[in-house]
C-alpha cells in the first residue's frame, strides 16, 4: 500500500513552480487516513477471495474530492491576461505558459506568465499577484519592467539543444527555439523558456516577436502614427523648452546672445533644401543665389555666438573637382563670408580628418555593449577577470576624450583666440552636432539648466536635421554606405555625463536625467528622435493624416515627461547640488575670483583690427592666400600643435578660482574619463551596492543641504520678527529620498532590489583558476548591518 502512494494524482491546478526552491507544489492530503483506506480495501479483497462466497465487507474507503471539484479540475477558468494598453494599441501574438528565467544564475529560476507582442512593445504579463506592493519611487507609465519596446530590441537569440544561436531572417520557419533571450538597447536581457508552451503556441509567439521586432518597416507602421491618431489632442508640451520651430525662436536666441546675422525664413516651404530647417542663420554677407546655388551644401550655419563678436559655424562639406573653378569659388565666398562676421578671423576644422568616422563609432560601440549584456552571474564573473583592459581596448573612452579634447579646442579658439569658427564634416549633422552641442555647454551656462539643455537638443539635434530614424536605425534597414546606424547621439549624453560628473554643481539636472533621455531615444511614441529631419517630419506628418482624414496628428515632443512619469518622479531629474547663480551687488562683483570668467576676456587673434574701420591691402590679400587653403587644422595664432596648445590653455583656466556659471571645461586625463555606470551597469545584481554608490552620498549631500537651507529661514525670520520666529519651530525637512538613503541599491531608481542576492556567486572553477581560497568564498559581508535594515 505504501508503494502505491506514488501513483496518486495530483489536481492539475497545482502546476509546478520554480519560484522558492524550484520543487512540486503538493496539496494538503492526509497520508494516514489514505494509507489506512487502502489497507482496509486490500484486507476486503483478501477476505471476498478466500472466504468461498461469503458475504463482503463493506469498503471502508472514503474518497475526500467531489465530482464537482473533478469536474472543475478538468475545466479550469482561462482568464486573459494583458498589460493596461495605451490608445492605438493591438495585440499581435500571446502564449502562455510562459517562464521567464532571472538572471542571478544558472538554477533555471523565474516566473510563470503570458507573453505578448503588440504594435507597440512585447511585453510579460506574470501569473503571479504581487503580495505587498512596494512603493516605486520611478514608475513609468508607458513601459513597465518588463515591458520591451519594439524599437528598443537589438538582438534576439534561441536555445537549441543548449547552444545560443543569433537569430536572422533565414531562422524564423525552422524549429522554435527551447528558450528566447532578448537583448535590448538599454542594455536589458530577457530570457523566456517556451519549454511548458503548446508547440503552436510558442512557434507562433516566437516568430511574431521576431518578425515585428528585427524586420525591416515602413515608417507608416511606427507606433508613434497610430498613438498619435488615438489618443487626445489635449498633449501639451512643455512651454519653458524652445522649439526652435518658428521664426521668433530663432531670433530670440540671437538677442540672447548679441549676434549680428541674418535669419532665412525663405525656406519655411522647404523651397531652398530639404536639408535644412524651415528656419536658420547664416553670415550677412552670404547672398541669396549663394544660398539656392548647391541645396544646403557649404553652406554655413550659424551654432553660437561669443560676447566678443566671434560666432560658431557648421557646414557640410563639398566634393570640391580638381578643376571645378565654380565650387572653389562658391566654398572660398562662404569662407570670406564667415571671416567678415568678426575681425576678419577664420579658423577652418575639417572634424572627418581628426575625429573617428561614423563607421569606427558605431564598430567600437558594439565591442563596448557586449559587456553590459549579461545572461547570467557566471558570464560576468568570467568577464570581471580582464574587465578594464577588455573595456579599453574597445576604444569608447577613448571615442569620448577625443570629442571633449576637440570641444576644447574650438572653445580656446572663440574664448582666447575671438576668432571665428567653421567646423565641417560630410554631411554636417553628426559630429558637427556633438562638438557644436558641447562647446556651447562648456561656454554658455544657460545650457546648463535643465530647460536650456533641452532647448540645446531641439537647435542643434531636431532643427539641425540630425539623422535619427538612420543612426538608430529604428526601421532596421539594411546598412547604407551614408546612413549607417552610429550612437552619435549618445557619444553626446556621454560626454554631456563626463562633464557632469567633473563639474556636478554647474548643471541643473542630474545624471538620472541624462539616463532617461537615453532610454527615451527608442520608445515609439515621440516625434523628438523619430525623423531624420524638418522636412521629412513635417511631410510625414501630413500625410498620415490626410490618410486618417483628420486634423494634424499630435506626436508629444520627449520633452513632455508628464508623459511618461508623475511630478514626484520628475523630481529626480534635478541636480539637488546645483548652484544656483545669486544675485550679488555690485561691490561683490568685483571681487579677484572675475577675473577668469569669459566676459573678461581679451582678445588676441591672428588678425588684429587697425584703428580705422576696414583692412589695409596688404592684410587683404595675405588673408587671401590663406583661405585658399583648402583647410586649415592648425592654430593660427601659434605654431605649436593643438594638443600641446589646449593642455596650456586648461592649466591657466584650471589655476583660476572656479566659477560654475563662467567658463567649464573638463579633464582630458585618462583616469578622469569614467564609466557611466548608471546607465551601464543597472541591470546587472553583482555590481549593485546596497545602501551605497553616488545615490546614497548624492542623498546624503542633499540632506545636509535642506538643514543649511532650513536654518538659513530660520536665521533670515529671527533677524526680522525675532518674536514670531519663537512660535513658528521651525523643524528641518530633508528630501523624502534622503529618509531611506540605506534602503537604496546604487542602481536606484531603475532597478528593484528585493529579488537579488548581495552575496557574490564566483563560481568555483573560476576562484581556482585565480588561486583564491575557499575562505572568500564563505565569507560574509562586511556591510552586514547595512543589508540586515532592509
């Protein structure tokens, strides 16, 4: 009887689970009661065989289930089970069961749940009914944690007979894979076991998610069309950010910074170019044929101006024929023509000859990434072994020095020089982007401030026809000679987080800010990043809703984050260190400390103005002869090198008193240039510090902060109404985060910490390997007190 106790069956509502220790979840039977029924059946058994025809005992088994409960059993209730859908969005393809594997090893650990693919994202919907809500500081609205959006998938790989295989366009009609793992954008990893799925079900949700995911799109089937056409038209945007979409915008911007140019607005049809913005500056003595004569190219653009009278300019490049006397001569009047804005100065930086191409960004890219893609905790640990030198060898760090070194030399050349600057490349929309974007951050400290930044994005990136839809490759095109996909504009958050972390006080929003803005590059819902320029946007635009036979569609700009989050988390955008510029008096204002700010500074170009208004001949014609050169890479104040020239100009700037609303400029070194481990290592449990990293001495610095600025209240109420001030106990109030600074893991607020362990699992053949004792392996951690508060 005890032998055939095995063969019960279980209700087939108790499926297995691998959430706690990975076993079969067993009903509550009681096994003497069983075990005493089948005794009494055999002994009644024994007895109707051997008792020749004598009358039966009655069975004394009892049977504890219903056949209403069996009836059920065999019927359970199916719900469907999906995420809250936005406006225009449709499921594709569900399955379910599906398991979805964590990441902290190789036990094969997860969840069960349905997994869908919609117009919008592919998403897990878990079985499971969460028993404590925990508070989230950082919730998104339109993606949860795991949500992935289709623009945000990378690669997508399968299990077959345990080997992990890329997944292309040939695979999808053959066998569906044992396991899908989904690597992402922002550097997430998903693993779904399909194992315990019906076959049709997990081959169709396979290759749904494969086909919406990494074949190449029509820019109609974007979700950000269908969102648009659904949703309210009461979207605002946020009026503090310039658009940089209307003529006053543009010459706003010139007052802000007393420029003398001139506005085109002739192309607000897209007459001219269709590569330029609807509006735009250039130099007053550019002309209008020059200006029809080749569309958009060489045509200098106006980026900034100096207080001095100096301006930044961007172009494309020309193909200029050995013999071609008709674009030497239209390249050398756009050259005069800058030159003639200030001083008749003119410094020439052709960035395709000094900084990496696109090609070597995006190849170096791929290298670095592979790093932050973690399938589990023994893939990192092999990798922990030869980290930095395998993160060096990359070159990424290294991409990143070379654009604030080149940053640094054009903002020697307009603050120490007061010469003009044309900076020009291929197309004229990528690194002149980058470099354009970081020497008005390291000159100007309104693009410092949160607004301004935005403001910097919308006039150097969005009106500046930077080619999003082709660098990020959102459509998954095939590789194009000209449009290859680059991270150019995350070699700029980059760099942007660099200069933030050197100089944290100078800048108004924080580096979570920056991470977001990231991530938000490749959620299909904002028409910030979606085109490739003004006029393809604009086209697009109509066009979809002519189709849709309504109004103008209304695509939210990224900078609308009521979008995706609430105020309270929106509050973690701002810097709480940064120093806000006070207002001082006039006999503080003249303190030593002024002397190195850029107001101050005094000019001493190649090309020095003669007291009378013009130039003699003989400067004339020499100038001239320069410009003719078809480019010039040098300074030409100095003949020493630009490297050797800009180190110089950083130590003078560095000697002086720092003033975080004047000059900025970063540290070139090696070990100065950091790793954005926000961003980078979020996801991965191993890294994460429990109670530590920036968040916890960032909360801490902001505690102390709302006691000084408590106490200065209090000081500023006594001194007036001493009597008032007595009644009023005034208490100090530190920002909520600061209240639960041991609770937060140095990934906050991306990643929850409640399912990781905080003991490191190296696996064993590898603390060989490195002849490190079994001693670290069991040891316990030294922050023991810290974790045991959670």
């Amino acid at each position: 009887a005890r032998l055939h106790v095995e063969q019960v069956h279980l209700p087939r509502g108790n499926s297995p689970t691998a959430q706690g220790s990975g076993g079969w979840s067993f009903p509550a039977l009681h096994l003497d009661e069983l075990l005493n029924g089948l005794n009494g059946l055999i002994s009644a058994e024994m007895l109707s065989l051997g008792g020749g025809g004598a009358k039966s005992t009655k069975p004394s088994f009892v049977s504890y289930v219903t056949p209403e409960e069996i009836k059920s059993e065999k019927e359970p209730p199916k719900k469907e089970k999906h995420p809250d859908l936005l406006p225009g969005e449709v499921i594709f393809c569900s399955a379910d069961p599906v398991l979805k594997h964590t990441q902290d090893d190789l036990s094969q650990r997860g969840i069960f749940g349905t997994l869908l693919c919609t117009n919008f994202r592919v998403s897990f919907v878990s079985d499971e009914t969460p028993l404590e809500e925990m508070t989230q500081h950082f919730k998104n609205k339109l993606c949860g944690e795991n949500d992935i959006p289709l623009m945000c998938v990378d690669n997508i790989y399968g299990v077959y007979d345990e080997k992990k295989k890329l997944i292309t366009k040939g695979m999808l009609k053959n066998k569906c894979p044992s396991k899908m793992i989904i690597h992402c954008k922002d550097l997430r990893v998903f693993q779904f076991c399909l194992t315990y799925t019906k076959e049709e079900d997990a081959k169709k949700i396979f290759q749904g998610i494969a086909h919406h995911c990494l074949e190449p799109k029509s820019l109609k089937c974007v979700f950000a069309f269908s969102y648009a056409a659904s949703s309210s038209p009461e979207v605002q945007r946020s009026q503090r950010t310039v658009m940089f979409d209307s003529k006053e915008d543009w010459t706003q911007e010139m007052k802000r910074t007393k420029a003398n140019l001139r506005i085109v607005t002739e192309n607000e049809n897209f007459e001219f170019s269709m590569r330029l913005p609807k509006f735009f500056i250039i130099p007053a003595a550019v002309t209008d044929e020059d200006i029809s004569k080749f569309p958009g190219k060489g045509l200098p653009v106006w980026c900034w101006s100096h207080h001095s009278g100096c301006a930044m300019f961007k172009a494309s490049t020309l193909p200029v024929p050995q013999e071609d006397g008709l674009m030497q001569g239209y390249m050398e009047r756009m050259l005069h023509a800058v030159a003639h804005t200030h001083l008749y100065s003119l410094k020439l930086e052709d960035l395709s000859e000094t900084l990496p191409t696109i090609q070597d960004i995006q190849q170096s890219y791929n290298k670095f990434k592979q790093f932050f893609l973690i399938d589990n905790s023994t893939d990192f640990w092999v990798s922990d072994v030869k980290w930095f030198s395998t993160l060096e060898n990359t070159g990424w760090l290294d991409i990143i020095r070379q654009c604030l070194q080149k940053a640094v030399e054009v903002v020697e050349c307009l603050e120490k020089e007061n010469t003009n600057v044309l900076i020009m490349e291929e197309e004229g929309t990528d690194l002149c982007c980058v470099i354009s974007s970081l020497v008005q951050i390291m000159l100007d400290p309104h693009f410092r401030t949160l607004t301004g930044f935005q403001g910097l994005v919308q006039k150097e990136w969005v009106a500046g026809c930077h080619a999003f839809l082709d660098r990020c490759n959102h459509l998954y095109q095939k590789d194009k000679e000209c449009h290859s996909p680059s991270p150019v504009f995350l070699l700029f958050l980059e760099c942007v987080w660099q200069m933030v972390q050197q100089h944290s006080p100078a800048f108004q929003f924080s580096e979570t800010y920056l991470t977001v803005l990231s991530d938000s590059i490749h959620v299909p819902i904002f028409s910030t990043f979606l085109f490739n320029s003004a006029y393809q946007r604009e086209s697009t635009m109509k066009a979809e809703a002519q189709h849709l036979q309504r109004g103008p569609l209304n695509c939210p700009a990224v900078w609308d984050w009521s979008v995706q989050f609430d105020c309270k988390a929106q509050e973690l955008f701002i810097n709480p260190l940064y120093a806000d510029k006070l207002k001082q008096d006039k006999a503080i204002r003249k303190v030593p400390r002024a002397k190195h700010q850029r107001q101050l500074s005094l000019p001493s170009s190649a090309f020095k103005t003669p007291p009378k208004k013009g130039f003699f001949k003989d400067e004339t014609e020499s100038l001239k002869k320069m410009l003719r050169v078809k480019r010039i890479s040098r300074w030409m104040a100095s003949p020493d090198s630009p490297a050797a020239a800009t180190r110089e100009f950083y130590e003078t700037w560095q000697r002086r008193p720092l003033d975080y609303h004047g000059l900025l400029l970063p540290c070139l070194d090696g070990p100065a240039m950091r790793l954005w481990m926000q961003r980078y290592l979020r996801w991965i449990p191993e890294v994460q510090i429990l109670g530590g990293g920036s968040v916890a001495i960032t909360s801490m610095l902001a505690e102390l902060l709302s006691q000084v600025q408590d106490l200065r209240r209090e000081l500023d109420l006594r001194s007036c109404w001493e009597t008032e001030a007595e009644s009023l106990q005034l208490r100090p109030g530190p920002l909520a985060l600061t209240q639960t600074s041991l609770r937060l893991s140095s990934s906050f607020p991306f990643a929850s910490n409640r399912n990781w362990t905080f003991k490191p699992a190296i696996p064993t053949s590898l603390l060989q390997s490195l002849m490190v004792t079994d001693r670290l392996a069991s040891q316990e951690d030294e922050t023991n007190e810290v974790i045991s508060l959670v």
